[in-house]
C-alpha cells in the first residue's frame, strides 16, 4: 500500500471510530510513524506515541500499591482520559521486549490493559521494520500476536513522497529538482512480506470495516488481505463481483479491456465508481514497474474512451515511464490515439 493510502484509510478509522488496529510494516524513514501525528493534526485529536523499545511492562500496567488488604494498580500517567479522542500508537512493537509485548497483548484486541479500559474514541496503531529481508534488528511476531492486526505492507513512491514534499513546502526546491529527474536516488528498495493467516477474528474485523463504511474500494484488496491473506481477499472480492455490480477492476481494464468496454462507457458518468478503476490501474502500474504491450494497448484504448479531465487525470498519476514506455510505442506504429496520450501527459507535467 502506498503510504499516502495508508494515511487516508487512517483518517477515515479515526473519524468513523472504527475499533480496529492497523499494523504498518515498511521499510526505515518513509513516514510509517509521521502519518499518524499527521492525522491527529489535521483532525485535532490526541496523540500519545509509545516507544515500546525503551519501556518496561511497569510503565504499561502502572505501579502496584497498597489500598487496605487489598493491591491495587496506579493508572500509568500516560493512559488516555474518558471522554477524550486520540490514537495511541505502539512504535516498535517488534523490537521491544518480550514481556513488554505480552503486556499490550490485551490491549490491542480487547483495548483493556490490566484494570484500565482504553476510551471509545481511541484508536490503536503500530508500525514495524520489517523482519523478513534481515536488514533490521529485530523480532519475529508470532502468529496469535499478528493477528489482533491489519497488517499493512507500506512501500514508498517518488510520486507520493513529491506530493507530500510540495504539499509542505519543507524541502528545499533543489532537493526535489533532483529527485524528480533522478527518482532511484530516494530510496533504495526493499523486498519483505509478512503472511498473513486467514481465521475468523479477522472475518469479523472486516465485517466490522464493512459495517461501518470504512472499506474504500480502491484499497479494499489490501486491507481486506491484512486481515485474512491474500488467497481469501481475491477469494472473497470474486464472490462480491459475482452476485453484484461493482466498479471496473483495474486489473481487467489492463488484460482484457475488450471484454469491459460496454461496463466502462456506462461507468462514465460515475465518477466516485471511476476514480476507483483508475486508482485500481495506478496501483498495479506502480506495482509492477512496466506493462506489456497488450497491457500497453489496452490503456491507451481506455483512456481514448474517458473524457478529457478524467484522461488527464489518470496520465497525471500514472507513473512516468510507463507513460513515457507507451508513448514511444505508439510513435513506432504510428497510432494517433497514444500521441493523444503523450499530448495529455506534456500537458499534465507542465501543470505540475
């Protein structure tokens, strides 16, 4: 998931109050921790940031006292007020302790940590380095402890992090000069996973998702895997488009466009169902880093078939060489409909 999704999905939780915790495992300084302070910002909640690395299961649980015969627990100072809304974010879960860990157990499924309840208004968020590249010094989480989660995969994009940086204003315009004509240079890319096990928790948290709205259809693949794998998702979301109508998967716009024409000019006029076809296309392109030339093909004729500001939109988004790739495709067999894609492309840039 790209890190600006993953900062959308957070702010539609938060202000649903949907009771469910995402888990955003990706790679150092990509802004994994930055988007919760943002969204608390930006929606004027609380924030308290946890660094379960440095703490112990004392600063959890609070400090035993004694109340008559009785032992009694002090609430820790950092535990949030009834009545108040916020995120409590567990940083470096992964790295801390193996009794600290055992500690937020309950808490992040039953929002109860020892005697205290965690607010309604409160929502619970980790973010992890992966373990599975061997690049961090860190813990493998086991499966019971994974699975109080939504485990989502973050990987970082030029066009995001440019976004974000003009959006800001905090970098410097050499800076992202050099970063938008040489994009290798921002990162270097790293390849890790974290499988997630299908059950019946996780079934109920994406009924709960669904329940409550807060299921965006262009991310529904991934939070859904997040919640009960990959080979489920796809399972579930085929069954969805068989007993209902849905917008137009990316993926089919791609591979078999012929097949989805009629469905995409009806499409037209919706354009909440078309943002999410094309948001769809986007995702996959950058995923996949390069299409092929029947993949090549098809875009160009779905993008022929959309009005102009929509066109534009897609090509604006989409990344810049494969748009550059199928330019030049259509240039050596001499199609006019991919000049129009490269006219649109020039135009889009010059804007930017």
């Amino acid at each position: 998931m790209r890190v600006d999704d993953a900062k959308r999905w957070l702010k539609i939780l938060a202000e649903k109050e949907v009771q469910i915790a995402p888990l955003f495992v990706g790679p150092m300084g990509i802004g994994k921790s930055d988007i919760v302070k943002q969204v608390t910002n930006e929606l004027g909640l609380g924030f308290i940031d946890l660094r379960l690395a440095q703490m112990e299961p004392g600063d959890l649980i609070g400090i035993p006292y004694r109340d008559g015969d009785r032992t009694c627990w002090a609430k820790p100072e950092w535990f949030p007020k009834d009545g108040t809304k916020g995120i409590l974010h567990l940083d470096e879960c992964n790295r801390a302790p193996n009794d600290v860990r055992q500690a937020v157990f309950q808490l992040i499924w039953d929002r109860k940590l020892h005697r205290f309840t965690l607010p309604d208004g409160w929502l619970i968020v980790s973010s992890i380095n992966p373990s599975s590249n061997g690049e961090y010094q860190v813990e493998e989480l086991d499966r019971a402890f994974l699975r109080r989660f939504c485990v989502l995969l973050l990987n970082p994009t030029v066009d995001s992090w440019m976004g974000w940086a003009n959006r800001e204003g905090k970098i410097a315009n050499d800076i992202t000069g050099f970063i938008g004509t040489h994009k290798d240079m921002l990162f270097e890319p790293e390849t890790f996973e974290l499988p997630v096990k299908r059950n019946p928790a996780g079934w109920s948290e994406v009924n709960k998702c669904r329940n409550k709205q807060a299921l965006p259809q262009d991310l529904e693949f991934e939070i859904i895997s997040g919640f009960v794998g990959k080979e489920a998702a796809t399972a579930f979301i085929k069954y969805l488009d068989a007993n209902y109508e849905r917008p137009v998967n990316g993926e089919e716009v791609l591979n078999n466009y012929k097949d989805v024409r009629e469905k995409i000019l009806k499409q037209r006029k919706k354009s909440d169902e078309m943002y999410v076809t094309i948001k769809q296309i986007i995702g996959i392109s950058e995923a996949a880093k390069k299409l092929t030339k029947k993949q090549m093909e098809n875009l160009v004729s779905f993008i022929d078939d959309l009005n102009a500001d929509t066109a534009a939109m897609l090509v604006h988004e989409m990344p810049s060489d494969i748009i550059d790739a199928v330019v030049k495709e259509g240039q050596k067999n001499g199609d006019d409909r991919i000049l129009k894609v490269g006219k649109a492309s020039r135009s889009a840039r010059e804007e930017k």
